[in-house]
C-alpha cells in the first residue's frame, strides 16, 4: 500500500454480514491520508494503483473490491479518540 498505510482483507464470520468482505485501510496520520488523498473522492498525482505495494494490489485486484482509495465509493474515515 502506500507508506503509511495498512491493508487488511477483513471476511464477516457472524452477524449480518457473515460471508461477506470488508477491505479495513489503517493510515498512521491524517498528514499520511492526506498525501494521498487530499480531499474526500479525490487522489493526488502520487496516489496511482502503479504505486500500491504488490501486497496491496492483491487486495484491489482479486475480486474481493473494486475501489482504490481517493476514487469516489461508500467509505467512512475515522480519528482515533481514546
């Protein structure tokens, strides 16, 4: 992924959404995000799927998604508060 980032392919195991998979991106920083998506839906120049680390691509590539991040999709980010 990118520096600073972390991918995790996340499968549900109970609960609604049992059997289904959820793509869990971990950043160090709002100034890491930030590098490569400055603005919600928008990616900088950086941020290009070429640049994704081969352990990320697999993520993106298998089927389990469709989306990279920066590009418009239903997404949520989240601060640390305690």
């Amino acid at each position: 992924m990118y520096d600073g980032w972390k991918v995790r392919l996340l499968k549900g195991e109970r609960g609604e959404r049992k059997g289904e998979y959820m793509v869990l991106i971990e950043i160090d920083s709002l100034e890491a995000r930030n590098r490569f998506s400055p603005e919600p839906d928008k990616a900088s120049p950086e941020a290009t799927v070429r640049q994704i680390h081969p352990e990320g691509n697999q993520v993106f590539e298998n089927g389990y998604t469709r989306h990279v991040p920066g590009q418009a999709t239903m997404y949520n980010d989240y601060v640390e508060v305690g």
